[in-house]
C-alpha cells in the first residue's frame, strides 16, 4: 500500500523569503504526485502535479516540485512567499496500477507567513 | 461553472441521530470519494465510487453509508454507530480513464454533534 509523510507539521518564513515543503512517498512503482493547498474551512486546491516526464514540474501560484526517484521524495518550493501562501498544504500519492483510484494524502504541513 | 456542490456548509446533529450530507457534481465524472478532515490527521477516506450503483469501503468507512443511483450525486449518511462524528467532510470527483487522475473537491461541509 502506498503512504505519505509529511515531516513538517508547521512552518513559518517571513514573506519574499524561499519556501521548501517536504515530502516522502512510498510506493513499489512509478506513483502519481499531488499536491494539494487548503485555505481554513474550504476545499483543496491542486497545485501541481507529476506523471511521468520531466522531474521539475510546475503549478499555479509560482510553485514548483520536483520529482526525486532516488529519495522517494516530491518536494514543493516557491522562491518568494507571499503571505497569501498562508494555508495547509497537502502531498498525494495514487498507485499508477490498474484500479488504483485512490488518493492517499499527507498530514499536511501549515504554513504560517510573518508580514 | 462546472463543479462540486457540498450541503450545507454546517450541520448539527444531536447524538443518535442520522444525518446525510450531500455531494453533487456536474464535471461528467465518473469516479466519487468522500474524505473524512480531522486537525493534524490529514484526509482519511470513507467511501468511493467508480461507477453509478457500485461503490467501495475506504480505510474508515464504519458508522457511515453512501449510495450512488445518479452518476451526479454521491450522498454520505453519518449513523448514530459513527463514534465521533464531529469532523470536517470532503467529497471530490475524478475521470476513471484506467488510471487515476487528479481529484476535484467540493468546499466541505462541518458537521458538529450537539
């Protein structure tokens, strides 16, 4: 069964600083990657996401991830945080085999920007 | 505007009572999920559906029931067996084009037993 982990339950950077949001994915084959933003009391919002290709792949906002094969990982950045980037951020992962249908999230990591 | 519909947005609930939350979409897909929210517990799922009259028990589906005779509409039933039904619901939709796509989300309805 394929699982996410999150490591950071919290972050704050000070707005135009860099941002990097870790995480780990385990999985036996080739996954599709997620990730998710949600504002207080609303739905989830897709950034991005990876199927197969190219490693770097981007998403709305500014945001960026990066496919790591070598160390299970799928990481989010953005060079410069604004404080509407204030929210909880989601990392998914699906099984890429036949019936595989099902998200399986992170715990989410929040994110907190200092004016 | 295509999209997913949750209602109501806030519901209350006296224990032992049952209450159906409601999920509609009209994106034309196939594929329905509901998530339960828990803070710090991430997104846990209750029940999916791939195709109208079928569906599947997620990792925590006890203490609920859903049903799915329109292709459009995936409603969730909380019974009074559900332990601790206070939590913040999530439904969403994808494609089922053999491989999974990515997911739509509704904008969630809070439940709260009073």
């Amino acid at each position: 069964a394929q699982s996410v982990t999150q490591p950071d339950i919290h972050i704050t950077v000070s707005e135009g600083a860099s941002l990097e949001l870790r995480c780990n994915y385990s999985y036996g084959a080739t996954p599709y990657l997620f990730w998710y933003v949600q504002s207080p009391g609303q739905g989830l919002q897709l950034l991005l996401k990876y199927f197969s290709g190219d490693t770097l792949v981007q998403g709305i906002k500014g945001f960026e991830a990066e496919f790591k094969r070598s160390q299970s990982s799928f990481n989010l950045r953005k060079p410069s945080v604004h404080w509407s980037d204030a929210a909880e951020y989601f990392c998914a992962v699906v099984g890429s085999g036949a019936g595989s249908y099902q998200l399986t999230f992170g715990k989410g990591t929040k994110l907190s920007v200092i004016p | 505007d295509g999209g997913i519909t949750q209602s109501p947005k806030y519901l209350f609930r006296k224990e032992g009572q049952n209450v159906t939350l409601s999920c509609e979409q009209n994106l034309n897909h196939d594929a329905m999920y509901w998530y339960r929210q828990d803070p710090g517990q991430g997104l846990r799922l209750i029940y999916y559906s791939q195709i109208v009259n079928d569906f599947q028990k997620g990792d925590i589906a006890e203490g609920y029931s859903v049903s799915r005779e329109k292709k459009e509409s995936f409603p969730l039933t909380v019974t009074s067996a559900q332990k601790n039904p206070t939590a913040f619901y999530l439904c969403a939709s994808s494609t089922r084009e053999g491989v999974a796509t990515e997911a739509f989300f509704g904008q969630g309805t809070r439940l709260t037993v009073v």
